[in-house]
C-alpha cells in the first residue's frame, strides 16, 4: 500500500512488446485524454515509440500510457512496448493520479519557449507535433518578446495620483516630493 514516507524500492525495468489488445484501460483514470489521441498519433508518426506503458504484471491493467494505448489502437498498431510493474491496486492507482499530476506542478519558462518556437519554425518544424496549438504558440511568442522601446511619458504629463494620508486624513499628488 502507498506510504508517504516509504523507501523506494530499487525497479529493474524491462521493456515487452505485448498485444495492444491484450492491456486493459483502468476504468477509475480520471484523466480525460481522449481530445489528445491525435496529438500521440502524431507524436508516434514523427518520433516512433519513445515512452513506454506502464502496466499492472497481475492483470494488464495500464498505470501510465492511457493515451498512447488509444493513439496506438487508432493506429492500428499490433504491440506495444509496454513496462510491468508488480504494484498492487492501490499502490498502482495512486501512481497513476500521481503520474498524470507530476507534469502539471512544473511552469513552463516561456522565453526559452519562445525561443524554441522561434528556431524551431526557422528549421520548417511542424509545431502542431509540440502538441501546443497555434493560437498558443502566437500567445506565447508575442507574451515573450522584448516590448519595443516607447517614450515614458514625464512625471508633471501623468495625471494627478491622490493619495489620502492615514494619519492627518491631507489629500496629495503622490507625484508630488513632499520630504
């Protein structure tokens, strides 16, 4: 059972090619991914299989790869490379909530983004095969790039900032140096 203080325990992995259709899609995953099937398709087109399946040893049940599972019945592929852990159900439902929230907690850093985008169209890359869409690329290019230079207006062209003292209740022009 998973406990938040256990010792992790040494895995030797194994990768096996098994029947897609021999693996079970666990029924409590409450991940929705059926709106990215397509963007594994691709991803599976461009780069080949680079991620295994996690999947239970006792009952095929997947643990991590739901979305590769359905790309690759949509592509009608035969087997799977596919890694079986000997987690019990708990353990192997935790781990898959777990899996699928790990990647959320991490921030992207938008101008190194930015500047992969940006090379990445000067070399002719598809960027649907990144998975962000183009509005987002858009988004995050133009967030990202150096605002240009425009005149700041002087202090005396500002409109008046009243600010009210909290302790004589005077009202001022905060632009105003009253030292």
């Amino acid at each position: 059972m998973a406990k938040a203080k256990q010792e992790a325990k040494p895995n030797t992995l194994k990768v096996e090619y098994v029947p897609v259709k021999s693996l079970k899609f666990n029924p409590k995953n409450p991940r929705k991914n059926d709106e990215n099937v397509q963007n594994v398709v691709k991803s599976i087109e461009a780069f080949g299989w680079t991620q295994p399946i996690l999947a239970r040893r006792s009952n095929n049940m997947v643990i991590a790869g739901h979305t590769r599972v359905k790309a690759a019945i949509e592509k009608g592929l035969d087997k799977v490379p596919v890694i079986f852990l000997g987690m019990n159900e708990v353990d192997a439902d935790v781990y898959m909530v777990t899996d699928n929230k790990l990647t959320e907690n991490s921030e992207w850093d938008f101008p190194k983004l930015a500047d992969l985008f940006v090379e990445f169209d000067q070399i002719n890359v598809d960027l649907d095969l990144t998975g962000f869409s183009k509005e987002e690329v858009d988004r995050i290019g133009g967030a990202t790039f150096e605002p240009v230079d425009e005149p700041q207006p002087r202090l005396d062209q500002l409109d008046p900032i009243d600010v009210k003292c909290p302790k004589c209740s005077e009202i001022f022009d905060a632009r105003e140096n009253k030292a």
